[in-house]
C-alpha cells in the first residue's frame, strides 16, 4: 500500500473513533451531577428560572432526543451554541486552538532541540561526566511541577532578569506570538526533554554497537559524521514513537501550562466548559481532541515510516 | 547589581517563592483611595485581569460580576448607589417625585445626556428599557414586579405607576439591570444588541475576544464633562492569581481583581502598587439545612452557631482582613443593625444549647465541601473540630463546584457554604431570599420558616417611612439571628491591588467601580 492509501485509511478510521468519543462524552457529561443552568443563575437560581432555561436550551428533553438531535446537527456540521457565551462551540474551538498549538508545536521543537544535543553528548561522553551530568540535571527538571516551572520562568526572564519577555499572555501577530509564547513553550520543553534524552541516548549506545558504526568508524570517518549521517539518523527511530507519545498527552494536557501564563487555549477552554457544564462545548473539545490525538499519532507512524524504509504501510 | 549577586538573590528568592508563593519587596501603600486631590489627567488605557471570563452583555438576564461590572460602564440607571453603599444619588435622573399614596413615581430626566451612538436620551427609552428588563423572567424582571405600567408624558419625564407601595422601589431602579438603553435595541435584534451594547455611560463597545479579553473606548457624547478621563479600559481573564501578581508588577496591567488574602501583606509593601481593601456586602455563611432533622432544632443551629470561632476563621482564612459576622445583613446595608444579636463564639454557651436540645448527645452530619476550595476547606476543618466537642461528628462529602452548588440548590446536602453580596442598596433583596421560604430561593437553600419574620419582612417592603421600616428590619434581624436560621461567619472587604499610578478608582460596597472617575499618572 502507498504512503496516500496508508493515510487514507488512517484518516477513515477517525470516523468511528471520533463518534465513539462523542457518545461516550455526550452522556458522561450529561450524567455527571451539576446543572449549567444554576451556575450562570448562581444564588438567583429558582426552580421557574432554572426550567426556563432548560427549556431553551432543549435540557428538558430526555437524554436519547438530546443525543439525537446533537448528532444530526452534527451532521450539518454544527456543533451547537456555547451555553454561557451564546456564540457557535465550533467557531469557540477553533478560536482558542492557536495557542495551543503554538504551545504543543514550539514545545515539540524545543524539546527536540534541547534532547538530540544533550543525548549525543551523553552517549558520545558514556559514564564520563558529561553523561553523569546529562543522566541526572533532567531528571531534576521532571521533578518540578510545570506549575511551579512556570512561575519560576516568568519570576527570572519577565519580571527580575532583564524583563525580555511578557508576563504570559499570547501576543498579537506571528512575531507576538513567537515572543509570548517562548516561556510556555519552554516549561512544555523542559517537561518532554528528559524522556527524550533518556531514549535517545539509550538508542545511541545501542546503535554505537551495530556493524555499521563499526564499518565507518573503520572508514576513518570523523566521529561527528559518524554520529549524524549514521548513529542519529537509525537511533532517533524509537525516540519519535516516545515523541508522538508525549504530544498525545499533551494534547489537552497542556492546560496547568496556558492557566499559569493565561494562554487562552483550548485546555483552559475544556476544563472551564466542564466546571460550567457548558455541554456543546465540552462535546466540541473533545471532537477536536480526539481528532488531533489520532492526527498526532498518524503524523508518528508516518515519520516513522519515512525515516525506517523497513516498515511498509501494509 | 553584579550578575552573580543577581543571579543568588533570585535564587534565594525563588526558594522563598517555592515555600510560600511570594517574593518579597520594598514600600507600603494600603488603605483604600480617596478621590484624589491631585488634577486628573486625561489620557491612557487600563488593562483590569480578573478571574473569570464574562459571558454575556444583557443586562437584564445576566447574573455574573464579571460581566455585571463591565455592562455598568456602559449602561447607566435614573439613579445610581452612593460610595457607601447605601445612600441613592440621581444619575440620569435629576429627582422624583411620589404621590402621596406612594404608587406613582414621576421622574425627571438629566437634559444633555446622549447614547454612544450619538442620540439623545429621552423618555421613551427609558420607558422601553424598563418595560424590556421587568419582562425577563429568567433574569432580573422579579425585581420590577411592583411596577404596573410606566408611561411618558413628554421627552423629559418618566411615570412609575405601582401595583402597591414598594419601600425599595428607586433601589431597584438603581439597578444595573434597569440601566437604559435605545428604544427598541437601537433598530437591531435583541441578540445582536447585547453583542455589543450602546448606552450613556462613560465607555462605549470596542471588542471582545471571547475567552480573552473585553475592551470598551471612552464614550465621546459622555455627559459628565471632562470625563472618563482614561482613553479605554480592557479587561482580561487570567485565572491564575501568581500570574495576576507577576503582570501588574511587570506593568502588564494596572489592576488585579482579588488577590488573594494571604498576599495582601506583600502587595502593601510592593512598589508601585496600592493594595486597596474597600469595605463590601459581602457576607459568607454557614448554611444549615432544616431538612435534615437535628438541623431542624432551634437548639441545635443556635449551639452550632455558638461554636463557630469566627475570630480564628478571620485570621487563618482571611489572614485578619475581615470582622467576624453578627447579623443577616452586612454593615454596608442600608438598616443593618450592629445589635442584631448573631451568636459569637461561646463553647459553654454551645454545649448548654446543645443540651436544650432534642440531641443531647449529639450527631452525625455531613458537611459539603468544594473540591479544591481552600477556603471552605480550612473553615471545614475548624468547625470539624469544635463541632466535635458537642457530640456532632462532621464528615465531609467533597464535590467540584458545580456539583457543590446543584446539590446546595437541590437541597441534597446538610451543612454548606454560601455567600452574598447586595445588587441593590436596599435590604429587600437579600432579606426575601434569605428569610423568605417563598422568595424564590427557600430561604437560601435552608428551608428556614418563620411567620413572624416572613411577615415582618413583607410589612418593610411596603413601609416608606425610614424609622419605621429600620425598626422592621431590626427585629427582622434579631429573631433571624436568635434562631440562627444561618451561621453568619464573617464580612471581608474586596482586595484590589492596582499601580499607584491610578489615581480615582474606588470599588463601591456592592462592587462596582466608576471608571469615568479614574486616571492614570
């Protein structure tokens, strides 16, 4: 099968997944207690105001016509009407999507960025110093919260040393964006790298072993060429499953991230819509969720397959 | 500073900062503003983070502060609460007159006032906006039921014509849900107006990025000459309160609505920032639920009520900032009575009530709790302990808020929290809700039933005469208290930390702000 008919495939299968999710959402949030009616009422909630709303919003109706009816409008495409904002959930979704993919994509690059050096370095320098050092300092950086990474960002980089960045907040324009959202997307970093660099030297020094490296290392190549046209290049095979792992966490994992540096993204998003039990919207993020974890791990196998011409897509 | 010696005392700092959530500073300024003396200069935006999002612009059917303050900007009402809470001044209204069977109202307006869009104001729009928000059943039209029609003799004059005498009635016309608007919406829908609202006050609509932020832009037709002052004012939503923090000291923002208390010491001592505590309605409370058998016994409630600390709750909950409870009404209320007679903490007190009690020996009761709410937490646990010494055995039932509230309002809990603070400068409001089992609330949730309050409450709805009506709500307050229908716990003020910078803002005791009076540096 060709690398299209591969994705096809893949992107056919989110069909089922993706209505799977929906009913298993749909009723979940349903049935969990609380009412959104009452808490936009909040003290002022009497049993004739709450029925009224209710009755608007199509609450009154028993849970299989509500489910059906949410289906068929999705069908049409539409996701229904926020709750709280009266605005569409889709085009709410779509809004707050940016900065979480700001967040989850230049965190991706800087976690690699930060984890092929340091991983290269460690297993180059094995049980030397450099490794020690390598092994032990991320590990120390998986041990703070990303809470408490962040803060610890904003205190030294916003505020005290040399203020060069904002105190959270997504900027306006690329280049805003770029410049808001480097801080969050480090503490994304700082939290992926040491698995990364972990698996990554774990493969290197395996690879290291193979006939291969033997054979150009015989060649007389220069241990640099060694170690990127033929060390990183097999070794990083594994690490991209660990990568594409990571981000599918991170996908509506990122919300302690966008609280702390008031990123208006859709974990933010998700986890108010639950609070408030803003049901069309909660339905919509977890569409979209569902949506980007199968994408996620597609975009993996394929990268997978384009740096292992092993693998074969049938 | 040499870099190395920098780069130490930032990480002994942020050591100080991974113990407690805070970083020292340098000078104080704490007490609320004053209207400045200095000459207000004109110019400047505003960024205000607050907490939570705003979810809607119609006045009339929304509920939440946060969208209530920033409509108040934009709407005005015939008249409007003074600073103190309690006291009404005309606004755009110049005066009324009653007649002397106290059912007609007849209002004059304020000449010269203009909607953003450019038009005058007259009668006839405030005839439609009034008529509009008494319509809004599941909004706030209860608070209008009094009226029976409105009508507009000419352009200048509005006339109330009420169904009976109504004690409260220019406190509700106070009300930001009966702030006026164009008649008929301004010639759009109803939905599309509430997008972006057209009013007299001093900002107009600029936008909004749901999720983000609102911005308004200062309204050029404003009556008040000379103001606002500032260009604009935007309010974002950052829930985070460490990052509310670190954005006003980075100059981010100019204020930062309700840090919390245990920063307040800080933020007296940070430079360049006023810590303002402004004394509010807010009161919070111990609900009892009458549902719940013991819970039912005067005794009971009244010898929990004796064993709350309210002293040891103000200083661990609120670190100090706050004055222990004694009444149903806060002090900010117009006929709040410092004699009203809520039981303090009395342990001697409490075990003999208990002992009056049909449950001498005490009993088991759950307490509900919000998931994640430190406050209801600590005052949990205090109140765990001391309930114990009187045979009660609290066991909490932790829930997320929304659970919390469903089940408060769905009477499926025993013991709660609650609180309150006042829409209206008038007592009706939160007496009805609170002490009225048909006041659309079953008595905050309680079931509280007593004839005589209920009575009494209802006569200080239809009586004008001030000392009369004081006497009312006096005694309203003295029995309530006597049965401890709630457990008053304490009254805080709103914490406001803004830039010294900005000069004028003052956050009244119902919690609103008139920005057309602020100016920055």
């Amino acid at each position: 099968m060709s690398l299209t008919g591969y994705v096809v495939r893949r992107l056919l299968q989110l069909v089922p997944i993706v209505l799977g999710v929906t009913v298993l959402v749909f009723f979940l949030i349903h049935l969990v207690p609380g009412d959104p009616a009452r808490t936009i009422l909040g003290n002022h909630a009497t049993p004739a105001k709450v029925a009224l709303l209710h009755r608007e919003w199509g609450l009154d109706k028993p849970l299989p016509v509500q489910y059906w009816r949410f289906l068929h409008r999705m069908a049409r495409g539409d996701l229904g009407s926020s709750l709280f904002y009266s605005v569409p959930a889709g085009r709410l979704v779509v809004q707050r999507l940016p900065p979480t993919l700001w967040l989850i994509g230049l965190g991706t690059f800087l976690s690699v960025l930060i984890a092929v050096p340091l991983a290269a370095l460690a297993a180059t320098k094995r049980d030397r110093l450099p490794d020690q050092v390598v092994r032990a300092v991320p590990l120390v950086g998986l041990g703070f919260p990303p809470f408490w990474l962040g803060i610890m960002l904003l205190l030294a980089f916003a505020l005290h040393l040399g203020r060069g960045f904002p105190v959270g907040g997504y900027g306006a324009g690329p280049l805003g964006h770029l410049h808001s959202m480097f801080l969050p997307s480090l503490t994304v970093a700082l939290a992926i790298a040491p698995i990364l660099v972990r698996s990554l030297r774990a493969s290197l020094l395996e690879v290291f072993e193979s006939d291969y490296v033997t054979t150009a290392r015989s060649k007389g190549l220069p241990e640099r060429r060694v170690l990127v046209r033929h060390a990183l290049r097999n070794a990083v095979i594994s690490t991209v499953s660990v990568l594409g792992v990571n981000i599918g966490f991170l996908v509506g994992g990122t919300l302690v991230i966008e609280q702390v540096y008031a990123l208006p993204g859709i974990g933010q998003l998700m986890i108010n819509s639950i609070f408030q039990r803003d049901f069309p919207v909660v339905q919509a993020v977890t569409l979209v969720f569902a949506i980007m974890v199968v994408l996620v791990y597609l975009l993996t196998d394929i990268v997978h397959a384009l740096l292992d011409p092993r693998v074969r897509f049938d | 500073m040499h870099p190395r010696r920098r780069a130490f005392a930032f990480l002994a700092t942020a050591a100080a900062v991974a113990a407690t959530g805070t970083v020292a500073s340098l000078a104080a300024q704490s007490s609320p503003r004053s209207p400045s003396a200095a000459t207000p200069k004109r110019g400047g935006h505003i960024t205000i983070a607050r907490i939570e999002d705003s979810t809607s612009f119609d006045k009339t059917n929304v509920f939440q502060n946060e969208s209530i303050w920033i409509a108040e900007q934009i709407n005005e009402s015939l008249y409007e609460a003074g600073n103190d809470g309690k006291t009404l001044k005309p606004w755009l209204a110049t005066a009324y007159t009653k007649s002397k069977d106290g059912k007609t109202y007849t209002f004059k307006l304020r000449k010269g006032v203009k909607f953003s869009n450019g038009k005058p104001m007259t009668s006839a729009d405030v005839k439609f906006s009034i008529d509009d928000a008494r319509k809004q059943a599941k909004g706030w039209g209860y608070l209008d039921a009094a009226i029976k029609s409105i009508t507009a003799p000419n352009p200048s004059t509005v006339v109330f014509h009420l169904k009976f005498q109504w004690a409260p009635f220019v406190a509700d016309m106070a009300l930001f849900a009966n702030g006026i608007i164009p008649k008929n919406f301004a010639g759009q829908s109803r939905a599309a107006f509430y997008k972006h609202p057209v009013g007299t006050g001093p900002f107009m609509w600029d936008k909004r990025v749901v999720g983000q932020s609102v911005s308004l832009k200062r309204n050029p037709f404003y009556w008040q000459k000379g103001k606002p002052y500032l260009d604009g004012v935007t309010w974002t939503f950052v829930t985070d309160e460490n990052t509310r923090e670190l954005q006003l000291r980075g100059g981010q923002i100019q204020v930062d609505e309700f840090p919390p208390f245990n920063s307040i010491d800080k933020l007296k001592k940070t430079s360049g920032v006023t810590m303002s505590l402004f004394p509010s309605t807010r009161t919070d409370y111990l609900d009892m639920n009458e549902l719940y058998p013991p819970l039912k016994d005067v005794h009971v409630r009244r010898a929990i009520s004796y064993a709350i600390d309210r002293a040891a709750i103000v200083k661990s909950v609120l670190f100090g900032y706050g004055t222990p409870a004694n009444s149903q009404l806060p002090p900010q209320v117009p006929y709040y009575d410092k004699n009203a007679g809520g039981l303090q903490y009395d342990l001697a007190k409490a075990k003999a009530e208990m002992a009056k009690s049909k449950f001498p020996k005490g009993f088991k009761v759950q307490m509900l709790v919000g998931s994640g709410a430190q406050v209801e937490n600590t005052i949990g646990q205090i109140l765990q302990s001391a309930l114990k010494q009187l045979g009660i055995t609290v066991k909490f039932k932790t829930e997320d808020t929304s659970t919390e509230f469903n089940d408060i309002q769905s009477n499926k809990y025993q013991l709660g929290f609650s609180y309150w603070t006042m829409d209206i400068a008038d007592p009706d409001e939160l007496v009805t809700f609170a002490l009225d089992p048909k006041g659309g609330a079953f008595s905050f949730y309680t079931h509280y039933n007593n004839p005589t309050v209920t009575a009494l409450s209802h006569q200080a709805q239809r009586e004008v005469n001030p000392v009369k009506r004081a006497a009312l709500y006096a005694k309203v307050q003295r029995i309530a208290a006597s049965q401890a229908n709630l457990g008053y716990l304490y009254y805080s003020p709103y914490r406001w930390a803004y830039t010294s910078k900005l000069h004028g803002f003052f956050v009244q005791p119902l919690g609103n702000y008139h920005l057309e009076d602020a100016w920055l540096d």
